[in-house]
C-alpha cells in the first residue's frame, strides 16, 4: 500500500483528513494500515502479505476518514477483480478511487431452481406456471457483526418474500414461490415456446434480492440481486443453477471517478496448483543436489539464479526448498565460495545483489525472525512509544529542542541496542551461525594477507542486512505492525547509521559519513571497546565449536492480538459470555489477559494442547471462529476478527503443540450446546470425537514450508524463463565448441564448465517439459469434468468464462 493523492476535502474549516486504508477480501476485511492525521495526499508504506484461505471474487483497498463521535465514513474504494490481477502483478499502479453505496457493495452466490409449466384451463386457453425454488446462499456479507438475511422474489408484479434467517451469512431457505403467467393464445396453435414471434414472456423477467434485516430505523440493507430474463427457460422447463450476486444497476453512478483522488498499489498475487510429491521428484533431486555438483555453477540451482531476472525471485523458493530438505548450508557454502574466488578485493566482498548475498538474506529472515524479536522488540517497542528528541542535525532541530540533549538520548538508544545485539551471540540460530563459519573459512582462505577479512564477510550480512534493516524498517521484520510515525522514524535512521558502521569495522569511521553532524556524533564510539565487542560476538556466531544454544530455552513470542472468546466456565451459555481478550502465544505457553500487559487471566501451556480445529459456524452463528481442545475434553472457543487471522492462528496453534504425545485423533466440528453435541448429536459431554483430526504440519515452529509447492514454484520460473534457458544451452555449444573470445549475447551467464552446465540445462529442461504436459493434462480433465452453474462456477463468474474460452480454443486446435 503506497499512498492516496488528491482526496477530496473534508467539509468542515479544516479541510484536511485523517485517513486509513483497509486490504479486504470482498467486503471482509483482512488488515487496516495506521491513521495519517491531518493530510489529502497520505502516505502509508506499508506491505501486507496473506495466504489467502478462501474464495474471493474481488480484492478491494477502501480509504476511510476517522470520525471520532461517529462511524468513520468512506471516502472510495478500489476493487481489483480476481481474475485481473495478473495484470496489475507486481508493479506501481495508480488506481482511481471509486464511489461506494449500498447498491454496489455485493459478494456471495445464491442457489435457485426454475420451473416452467403449461395449464390447459377448462376453456382450453393455456397458462404458464413459474416456480421459482430458492435454496440457498453462500458467502454473504457480514453487516455490523452479524447477517439476517432473507430474499425477495418478484416477477413484474407484486414480490414474494422468503422467511430471515437469523445470524448467519450461508441461509438455506428451500422455499417455493408460485407465479402465474398467462398468454391469450389457444391451446390448438403450437403452445410451447419454440414459436419464433418475440412475446411478453419472452420480455418478462425474474428478480431476486437478498436483504438484511435491520432492527435500525434505516431499513432494511440490500445485499445483492439477479436478474434472469425468462427468455432462456424456452429450451428447458426445468433449471436449477448457482449465480453470483450482483450489484444494483443504478450503483457506481452519483459521481465522477475522478472526483474521489487515487491510491498508489503493488500487488503480487501467486496462484499455485502444486501436484502430488512423486510428480515432482526427477526436478527436486535435480535441485537438492547442487551444492554437490563440480563446479556449483553447472548445478540447476545456480542456473535458476542466472536466468531470473531477479535474483531474489530464484533465493526464496530455493532457500524454502533446501531448509525444508536441511541442505541449506552445503548450498550456500557452495555458492559462497565460488563467489570468493571470483572476488578480486576484499573490500567488495558480498557487497553485490548475487545470488549468494540473496539466499543468505533469506535464510536470515526465516531462520533469524524470532532471534530479532527476542534480541531487538523490546527496544523498538519503548522507542515507538516514548518519543524522546534524537534529532542531531541542527538545520533539523524543531523549536525548543536542545542538541546536546537529543545526542545524548540517542547516544543511549545506540549504546543499549548495541549492548543487545553483541550480547545475543548465544541466541543466533545454528543455522546462521553454520553458514557464517563457512563464510569466514572462504574468506581467510582466499584473502590470507587481510586478517580483518573474517570479520568482514560476516559483518557484511548480521549487521548490513540483518539488524541494521530491522531497525530501520521494523514493520518488514514484524517487529512492529505498522510503518512508524515521522519522528520515530527519523530516530531509527539515526540508530541504523551508527549501528551499521560500528558492525562495519571499517578503518576511517568518520569518513564513512557524508554528514558532518553523523560524524562528530560518531566519536562518542571511537573506542577500542566497541570493536573489541563486535569481534568477539562475530567470532561465537561464527565459530564451529559453538555451545549448544538449547539450554538457554527463552520463552520466544510466536504471535499476540485481540480476539473474542467463550467463557470457559460452567455458566449458562448465552452472548454474555463472550468476551474480547488478548491473547498472546510462545512456546511455553499460550495465554489471554484483559488488555496487553495485563496479569494473564488464564495460561494453557504448550503440552496440554491437544488439538486445534475450526468451528462450525452453526455453533454460534459467528463467522472465523476455532476451538482449543484441552484435557478432560474442556474446550476453549475463539472468534478471531478475519478468515486470515484465524487461519494464522490454527496453523501456528497446531504447529506448537504438533508433538504432544496426547494429541487427539477426532473431534467435534460443533460446540456441545443444549445437552448434546451438535456435529453428531450425541448427548454425553465427553463423547469421543466425530471427524478425524486434520494437522500434520512440520512440528518446526519457525519454518512451516512445503517442499512440493516451492518446487511448483520453482518448475513455474523455469518455464516462465525457457527461452533464457535455450539460450544458455546455446552459450554452453558455442563456447565448448570455439573456446575462443565469448560472444557478446552469451557474456552475461556464468558458465564455468559448458559441457557439465549442457547436461544440467538438458535435464532441467526436460524436468520442466513433463511438468508442463501434467498441468495440461490436468486443466484438460478439469474443463471436461467442470460445470459452469456448480456451485464451484457460478453463472457470473468472469475467470471461468475467461478459461472456458481459453480451453475450447485449445480443444479446437487440437482436434
């Protein structure tokens, strides 16, 4: 989320807004960006990344204006459909705000079955029947907390109305409506509707709304309609079929587009269809074995690295993949190593964006996430809230501030967070620390004249692009939600400077500044004590002797927020039993206390987690809502405020307590109510479980990867890049062949032996090539299999219009 220009003015003499802007899925909201006080063109800067648990048909970006004596009101909207996302994938777009009203907010489907039948009256004149059976709907929105739906069905006359059907968003109403429809024509003259004069039936139409019914004096709110000209029942008399709502003709219509301003978005949407592990085995064995290969630039890894166009697109799937496999380690070293011998200085020493420098970048930011949360959170917490002054350029001071002042508060931010961070060397992940011996091996080895170099090829990647980032942007290491305020910000720049040249140990510090204030304020740390202390905790992180880390067991904070749950107690069951708590989760311990920082009111710990499952929303009529089972079959139940949120929760809940040796195999989807179970309507309390349990992720806490899927994603970037690949296995012929000057074209890849990188390149290739006949076939027997109308493809669905298209030209080529 980049930023909003142009808002239109707020009415009052103040003119300026404070605005948020909210990621929804539809019309559910899934994050909220922080509040930009007092501007019409604010700035967010803020990235938000999901796996996204449900269908959706739009992806929508609203810009609200906080109120604070009434509901904040809607300033625009921005709805990407699903199925033009591709469009839009990762790059700057600028999108037009558009208006929202009642009418045109709509998401969810709904089930009707139409019947066309002739009665022959006594006088032999012939009427026509309609009965239009409404069944169900699915996904409707959630209004103010809860949804009463109910639907009106009208054909040109007086309407028909379904009975509501209180608090819930997926209503089944299976009930029939009769409509008369007479024609003055005479039973002798051909009565059905293959006549080819156009007649009133042919114009009438079938009109379904769906409401919400509201206590509010405002009435009633719509939620959607469907319009289904009578014109197509001619074929059949009988039609049953799912269909998208839709929203109503006169929405979007009040104002302008271009009267509401524009929102700034980069949206990178991945949709992966991952097969079954064997299908995937001939390219991962292919993968995994690169760091063995001789040299590590024949390997298919290293080829990924050279024919992305970004390198960081080929290190995050190839770091998910070798992790998950625990062949991370020998990878980069490999790759690490053929890097320092293709470096003529040790000054430049992994200061490029190589392959190398990204995949390291990577494994830090998954293995090291809760070594940043222990070592540095605290901190950047009490920064973010405190606000001291530590402005030291005196062109900046604000009025009032005294610069001695502001040095010294930031002279003691820098001193604490350097204290936290040369002390932690016991709390780095072995992971890291085993690249960072091998790291520091390569580099003394090829540089044996500089005795600084072992320090500089780790320094270069824990403080230049591990903490000194995470101070300056803590909201990308989830150390804090949101982007900080200005001032705030400005401090942790400071901090990230000084942090970053006192890890660098550099010779001239002071020249290391452009800034003459940045270098006076830097001879506060021009003492030996502070190199001494880099050295030393370099040399714990990367030694191969090192302690074993798991005696020092520090309860690590896994994931903490507001949610609402049930009252655990024996007291009669009822709405004023739930109530909003925070929670908060390690791996101790999973607990809720009234408000953050409270007294915990009620602590689970880890091991009497026995299983973690969603509940049905039939349970309480309440949406995003799952179950903690513990022993003696008690049960806590939580709402979470989204689908995203509640699917974090369960996977993260259900990776912590994977190992319990108690661990339920069945469950109840549904809560125990009213003296029985309503999943299986059994009447004792301790009944065993109806469904088996689901679960079965990796019990590894901080890395939860799926080895398939990075290699889906793997095959889909060689497949993406196959004409780079082309072109290499022509580099590798011309240069074997010739041996002489390279030629211009082929001078950009890195090919150090041509015959074993052929052979790699003709293995890769054909590893893609049956990857991609798979996925063909499988989209060909999904469109043989597919029902437009199902309730997977509803009538309205314009992706599945778009692949209907797309697959019946396929077939006609074929034939």
């Amino acid at each position: 989320l980049g930023e909003a220009k142009n808002l239109p003015t707020y009415p009052g003499p103040n003119k300026m807004r404070d605005c948020y802007c909210t990621v929804n899925l539809d019309q559910e909201e899934v994050f909220r960006t922080k509040i930009v006080e007092k501007s019409l063109c604010p700035f967010y800067g803020e990235d938000f990344y999901c796996e996204i648990p449900r269908t959706f048909r739009h992806l929508s970006f609203y810009i609200f204006d906080r109120d604070v004596f009434r509901r904040d009101s809607i300033i625009g909207k921005v709805a990407i459909q699903k199925e033009d996302l591709q469009k839009y994938h990762n790059r700057d777009t600028w999108f037009q705000l558009q208006h929202v009203d009642a009418d045109s907010e709509v998401q969810g489907k709904v089930h009707l079955e139409l019947r066309l039948s002739e009665v022959i009256t006594d006088t032999g004149v012939v009427c026509h029947k309609l009965a239009t059976r409404v069944l169900e709907c699915q996904g409707l929105p959630i209004v103010n907390g809860q949804c009463d739906p109910y639907a009106t069905v009208t054909l040109a006359g007086p309407s028909r109305q379904t009975k509501v059907k209180k608090k819930t968003n997926n209503p089944h109403f299976d009930e029939v409506f009769y409509f008369e429809v007479t024609r003055p024509s005479s039973y002798n003259k051909k009565s059905h509707f293959d006549i080819e004069d156009v007649d009133e039936v042919d114009k009438m139409e079938i009109r379904v709304d769906l409401w919400n019914a509201s206590n509010l004096k405002f009435g009633d709110e719509f939620l959607g309609e469907l319009r289904l000209p009578l014109k197509f029942l001619r074929q059949s008399s009988s039609y049953e079929a799912w269909y998208f709502l839709q929203p109503r003709d006169n929405g979007n219509k009040s104002l302008k587009p271009d009267d509401l301003g524009s929102l700034r978005l980069n949206v990178v949407y991945t949709e992966d269809h991952v097969f079954s592990s064997d299908y995937y085995s001939p390219l991962r064995d292919l993968l995994l074995k690169s760091a063995d290969v001789e040299p590590v630039s024949a390997s298919a890894a290293h080829i990924l690295g050279e024919v992305c166009r970004e390198k960081q697109e080929a290190a995050i799937p190839l770091v998910r993949l070798f992790l998950h496999y625990g062949r991370v380690v020998p990878f980069i070293s490999a790759i690490a190593n053929a890097e320092v011998k293709r470096t003529q200085d040790p000054n430049t020493i992994f200061r490029g964006n190589s392959l190398t420098s990204k995949c390291i970048d990577e494994t830090m930011k998954l293995a090291g996430m809760h070594y940043l949360q222990v070592t540095l959170k605290p901190i950047i917490d009490e920064i973010c809230q405190v606000h001291k002054p530590c402005e030291i350029d005196p062109v900046k001071l604000k009025d009032g501030e005294n610069l001695e002042n502001n040095r010294e508060n930031l002279r003691q931010y820098v001193d604490r967070i350097f204290s936290v961070i040369t002390k932690s060397g016991v709390s780095c992940p072995t992971v890291m620390c085993d690249i960072f011996f091998s790291l520091r091996e390569s580099a003394a080895k090829r540089f044996q004249g500089d005795l600084d170099v072992r320090y500089t090829a780790v320094s270069s990647f824990i403080f230049l692009r591990f903490f000194a980032p995470a101070i300056l942007s803590p909201n990308l290491f989830h150390l804090t939600p949101h982007h900080p305020d200005p001032q705030t910000s400005r401090t942790l720049t400071l901090i990230s400077k000084t942090i970053q040249t006192l890890g660098s140990l550099s010779k001239s510090k002071s020249a290391n500044f452009k800034e003459s204030y940045m270098a006076t304020f830097y001879d506060y740390f021009n003492e030996q004590k502070y190199a001494d202390a880099v050295k030393n905790f370099l040399d714990l992180i990367s030694s191969s002797g090192r302690r074993d880390h798991k005696s020092i067991e520090q309860p690590i904070l896994l994931k903490e927020g507001f949610m609402i749950k049930r009252a655990q107690g024996r007291k009669r069951f009822g709405m004023k039993n739930f109530k909003k708590r925070w929670f908060r989760l390690t791996n101790h311990e999973f607990t809720y206390q009234k408000s953050k920082g409270d007294h915990p009111l009620c602590s689970i710990p880890i091991e009497n987690i026995l299983a973690v499952e969603r509940l049905e929303e039939e349970s309480f009529k309440m949406k995003n809502m799952f179950q903690v089972i513990q022993p003696e079959r008690r049960v806590l139940y939580i709402q979470a405020n989204n689908c995203v949120e509640a699917k974090d929760w369960i996977d993260i809940l259900t990776k912590v307590s994977q190992c319990n040796k108690k661990r339920l195999t069945v469950y109840h989807p549904s809560a125990y109510l009213n003296g029985h179970w309503l999943c299986c309507k059994a009447t004792a309390d301790n009944t065993p479980g109806c469904t088996p349990c689901t679960g079965g992720l990796p019990a590894n806490i901080q890395l939860d990867i799926d080895g398939d899927r990075e290699t889906e994603r793997i095959y889909s970037l060689f497949n993406l890049y196959m004409p780079k690949l082309e072109k290499m296995q022509e580099a590798c012929g011309s240069k074997s062949v010739y041996d002489g000057p390279e030629e211009e074209e082929y001078s950009t890849f890195i090919i150090d032996d041509p015959k074993e990188t052929y052979k790699t390149l003709k293995l890769i290739i054909e590893g893609v090539g049956t990857l991609e006949q798979e996925h063909a076939q499988y989209k060909r027997d999904k469109f043989k299999k597919t029902k437009y109308g199902s309730q997977e493809h509803p009538i309205g669905d314009k992706s599945f219009q778009t692949y209907i298209r797309q697959q019946s030209e396929i077939s006609a080529h074929s034939i």
